[in-house]
C-alpha cells in the first residue's frame, strides 16, 4: 500500500490541460454511426417544438392588431378573429408538446443505448490491453472511467445536446421574427449579443481548463478511495487511520480547489447573463416606447406594419425569450466542457494501444495416424502446433512442453534491465524450480513465458517455436497459472473451477476439484458447489481460495504448469494435503515453481538459483548442497527457522 499523492504545486500556465480538438466532432459521429434514423427524428421534433413555442410572438403580433382594428372598426368581427388565432395557437401548442414529449422518448432511448455501447467499447478495448497499462493506471482511476466520466457523457447526450439544438432554433427563429417586425430594434438587440459573447468567451474559456482538471481529480479521488478499501486490513494493522485521513484531505482538498474554480466561473455566467438579458428587456420597451411617441420615426421592417403596440409588445417578448435561449446556450456550454473533459479521458482508454500479437502459429485439437500428426475437430487429448510458412505449406509440431529460454535480456524499462543473459531449458515433464531472494527475477521470468511481457533481447523457444510466432491466445492456452494472490470472481464454487476450461462439465470441475484436494472442504460449505462467492471469495479461508485456484488450474489441463508461490497461503497440514494433488497434477506436465519454502521443490528436476537477474546456481537439490553456495545457505536457513 502507498500513501496518498502529497499536494502538488500549481501547473505553470503552458503545461494546464486543455480539452482537445475534435472530442465534440468525435462524439456526434458515433452518435449518427449509430442512431442516424432516430437521432434525424429528434431533430424534427425539436424544430417543431421549437416553431410552436416561438409562435406565440406572432399571434401575439395578430391579436393585438385586431385588437387595435376592433377599437376603430367594431368588435363583431375582430373577437371571431381574436377565436380563431386563439383556437390555431392551441392547436399548434398541442402539436409542439407531442413533439417535445416524442423527442424526450427518442433521446432517453438513444442516451441508454449509446452508452452502453461505449462502456462496451471501453471494456473490449481494456481486455485488449497490455499486462503493464494495469501495472501503471491506478484501478481507481480506471473505473472512474465507466462511472463519473460516462455519466458526463450521459449529461451531454440526453440533456445538453437536443436542449442546445432547441435554444439555436429558437433564436434563428427569433430573429427572423425579429426581423419581420422591425429592424431597428433587432440592431439593439444584437449589439446586447456581443456583450453575451465576449462574456461567454471569457468566463466560459476559464471554466473549461478547470473542469478538465477537476476530471482528473476525481479520478485520483476514487482511486485513493479504492486503494484504502482494498487494504483496509493493513490501514488497521499499522493503526494508520489518521495518517490515511490526512493523505485523503490532501487529495480531497486538491479535488475542491479545482472545483471550486470551475463552478465558480460556470456559477456566476448565469446570473450575469440574466442580468444582462434584463437589462435588455427594459431598454427595448423603452426604446419601442420612444419610438411609438415619435411621429418622424418610421419602422424599417420585412412586414411593412406602421410601428404601434402591435410590434413593440410582441418585440418584448421575442426579446425575454431570446435572452433566456442565449442564457440556457451559457449554461449548456458548461455542461459541455465538462463532458468533453469526461469524453476526454474515455477516449483516452479507447484509443491506448492494444497488446500487440503478431503470432500465426496457432494451437488445435489433433491426432496420429500412421506416426503423422493430423489436426481435427474432436477433442483427442492431444493438442499440436499448426505453423504456417511462407511457401504455402503447413507443418503440425506436437505440444510436449519442452521451454528453452536462451541468452534472454528484459527490463521493464529500457534503461534498466532486471534479467541478465538467462538460459535455461525445461524439456517435457520436467520440474523446474526458481529460487531467490525477494526481487531476484523470478516471477519475472515466469511473466516471459507467458508474454505478458516481450524480452529485450534473447528468444523463448516453445517445442522448437519461437513463442513470438506464436499466437497469445493459444501461447496462454497450453499454460497453466497458479498464482500467489488469489482471484476469485463473483459466482457459485463451480462457475470458479470451469473459468479454467468454460466447456468443462460438472463431473470435469468436481475431479479437479477432488485432484486438488479441495472436494471435501467444497462438500462442507452451505451449498457444496452451489455456493455463491463474492468479494473475492471473502467467504472463505486464504487457503480454501488458493485451493479453489489449484482445482480452476487443473480442470484446464494444461500441459506446462507455473507456480508462483502456489501454497504460500497454506498452513503446513493443508499443504501436505495440497502437495499430493499438486504432484499428481505436474506428473506428465513440464512445471515452472517459484517457492521460498525449499522443502516444496527438494523433488525438481533442476533448480535454478536467481539473484540480480542472473542464474548463479543451477542443479538438483543434491547437487547444489553438496556445492554449498547460495542454494546451501537459503535451505539451511530455512531449514533452521524452521
């Protein structure tokens, strides 16, 4: 465990995050790849909606222009006008909220949609990853990933995006309204749109640096959080709550201030824009009130009406609702830099690079015929290496498990190598154990055969293939992994034995099961093989769980086994128990040991003893007491603690 990040100083100006370009552009492609049809119906539905609530201006504009012909020519005709606008303006208002409600619909099925297909993006993309992303990313910070920063996305898709469709609408509209009714108090109303602009600009370009930070804050958060409740036990055991309090303060602290800045700008755009829009509704009526009391002004408009309170009430209200769809535009920008800053950092996982596998010698079930290795479909127990050539033809090489690694070089980095000039073989049904003390390269060197890492220089032969050649899936699939910490997923006893082999039957798991010697305790639990685990198998005790691992390795089958501190959980009585299954389980099998406890592996066939990256020692166990070197001095000590 790592105690939290300690406050950081204030990132130079140069070096501040700011949102990418193209993330927005990003989005609405993906949007329209997917929901074209539904997306094109919103849209119609939001310009509907949008000319039956900025009608209400123009019927306004009729009925107070029968209003003033009923006071010069009779009331008769002029209230059946008044009517039959009225009865057309409910007509359409009806129409609009059907619109407003269909869209709603529309946009709540597509919002759901999209996201689950990018949190399915995101998880395919994160399967695809390499070993080291996860050795690097804090799991926190990821899974921030798929819960604040989608729910920014879900913000922007279901409520920002069609509402600012709506608002632009509404003020295209509104300003060919405007526009209609009169030119010189339309010119006014732009001139209070540039003030809006340029304070939009300024305070809403101040905001979208912070929300991107405050982003990334969050992440931390969450992955300080998750790293506290993942080792809990330890936070108690060293009565490091109060320190643990004070690391969280920090990083809790740092998350504030970068809030705090984003919403202190994204808060007072509202009121200023309000307060701007206020101020123009009063100077247009006082305007219109001018100019109506003026007999030399003349309207300049597109529908030739004399100016009167026909086109000045109207006016006012076009210009409330012109202002108030500029202010949502003010708002709605928020809500987007945040998304875009979410946006951000899940396109960030979407677009790591993969783990690259440019294998094409692959794995398949086959059989002898006439001492001929054949491939077929039909399980046969006996599995061969398919390897294409470049001439056209195909050979079948038998998977027997013979692993030599020559003159291998790795670093985790490139400038510092961890693993010097290693070569070993390990020929088929060999055990071959590594010992060392702690960060001598043993679990390194098991991580190589595997691929989970390439090696810097060197090769790794598997039956006389280059395992480079060899696809990673098929590589992973002839190997069997047992490792220190236990990993346990959420399902029954039986759900967590066939993860080794998914196609495996439930008389295959209960015999792995009863290999590793973990049947009985299995048969104790509440519902034997039904039982359901979770929180990695919380339930149960560190060494039924490593049992369960045994038995989910076993079922697989695989014909070269690793090890890596198999048994360390084990108290000594169960380990005895558990070492019979094991050595029934390696017979046959080429097996990988890493051990510290020397009595495991007195029985392998070749120990290797590693220190500073380099094998110094290697031999059976006779071999490398009577030689009294490094292997003699770890066995007796740990034969005397012993």
């Amino acid at each position: 465990m790592t105690k939290g990040n300690k406050k950081q100083p204030p990132m130079p100006r140069g070096n501040r995050p700011k949102p990418k370009k193209g993330t927005f552009k990003r989005i609405m492609k993906m949007l329209f790849e997917e929901y074209k049809l539904p997306l094109i119906v919103a849209i119609v539905c939001v310009l509907f909606s949008t000319l039956a609530s900025t009608s209400a201006s123009l019927f306004l504009n009729q009925i107070v222009a029968r209003i003033e012909a009923g006071l010069q020519t009779g009331w008769s005709e002029a209230a059946k006008s008044i009517g039959s606008l009225i009865a057309l303006m409910g007509g359409i208002y009806v129409l609009g909220i059907i619109a407003s409600f269909t869209q709603a619909r529309i946009m709540a099925v597509v919002t759901q949609g999209f996201l689950n297909s990018t949190r399915k993006k995101m998880f395919s993309r994160m399967q695809n990853l390499p070993i080291k992303y996860f050795d690097t990313h804090p799991h926190g910070d990821t899974m921030s990933y798929y819960t604040n920063d989608i729910d920014t996305l879900r913000q922007l898709v279901s409520q920002a995006i069609p509402s600012l469709i709506m608002s632009a609408l509404t003020i295209i509209v509104l300003v060919a309204y405007m526009l209609y009714l009169s030119i010189w108090m339309t010119l006014v109303v732009f001139g209070a749109v540039i003030v809006m602009l340029i304070v939009v600009k300024h305070i809403g370009g101040n905001s979208s640096k912070y929300f991107l930070r405050q982003q990334k804050a969050i992440g931390e958060t969450e992955g300080f959080i998750e790293e506290m409740m993942s080792g809990q036990k330890v936070v108690k055991v060293f009565n490091h709550e109060e320190e643990c309090c004070k690391d969280f303060d920090e990083i809790n602290n740092r998350l504030f201030e970068e809030s705090s800045k984003a919403h202190s700008f994204a808060n007072i755009l509202m009121p200023i824009m309000g307060n701007i829009g206020n101020i123009l509704y009063v100077l247009i009526a006082f305007i219109g009130g001018v100019l109506i009391l003026s007999p030399g002004v003349t309207n300049v408009s597109l529908s030739g009406q004399a100016l009167g309170l026909a086109v000045v009430i109207p006016f006012i209200n076009m210009t409330r609702q012109f202002t108030n769809n500029i202010t949502q535009i003010s708002q709605h920008f928020n809500h987007i830099i945040m998304a875009l800053a979410g946006a951000e950092r899940i396109f960030e996982l979407m677009d790591e690079e993969p783990e690259v596998d440019e294998g094409y010698v692959t794995l398949v079930n086959a059989k002898e015929i006439d001492g001929e290795i054949v491939e077929c479909e039909e399980r046969t127990g006996i599995w061969a290496w398919k390897h294409p050539h470049e001439n056209g033809t195909t050979t079948y090489t038998k998977l027997m498990g013979d692993v030599r690694m020559e003159n291998m070089d790795f670093g985790y980095t490139p400038e510092k190598l961890v693993l010097h000039d290693v070569t070993l073989y390990a020929e088929p049904g060999q055990k071959v154990a590594f010992v060392g003390a702690t960060g001598a390269g043993k679990t390194t060197v098991t991580n190589l055969i595997n691929r989970f890492y390439d090696v810097a220089d060197g090769k790794i032969r598997y039956d006389g293939i280059n395992i480079n050649k060899i696809k990673k899936d098929d590589l992973r699939h002839s190997l069997g992994i047992v490792l220190q910490e236990t990993n346990l997923f959420t399902g029954t006893v039986m759900e967590n034995i066939r993860y080794g082999k998914l196609d495996a039957t439930d008389e295959e798991c209960i015999a792995a099961a009863k290999l590793a010697n973990a049947h009985d305790f299995i048969m104790r639990l509440p519902h034997g093989y039904e039982t359901q685990l979770t929180s990695n198998g919380s339930n149960l005790s560190q060494g039924q769980r490593q049992l369960l691992s045994i038995a989910r390795c076993a079922v697989a089958d695989p014909p070269v086994m690793i090890l890596d501190e198999a048994t360390s959980s084990i108290d000594t009585r169960t380990e005895a128990i558990v070492q019979q299954g094991m050595d029934a389980l390696m017979k046959g099998r080429t097996v990988f040991v890493i051990a510290h406890r020397l009595s495991t592996i007195q029985n392998s066939d070749v120990i290797m003893v590693l220190e500073k990256g380099r094998i110094i020692e290697r031999g059976n166990h006779d071999k490398l007491i009577e030689e009294q070197g490094k292997y003699y001095q770890l066995y007796t000590g740990n034969f005397a603690n012993n």
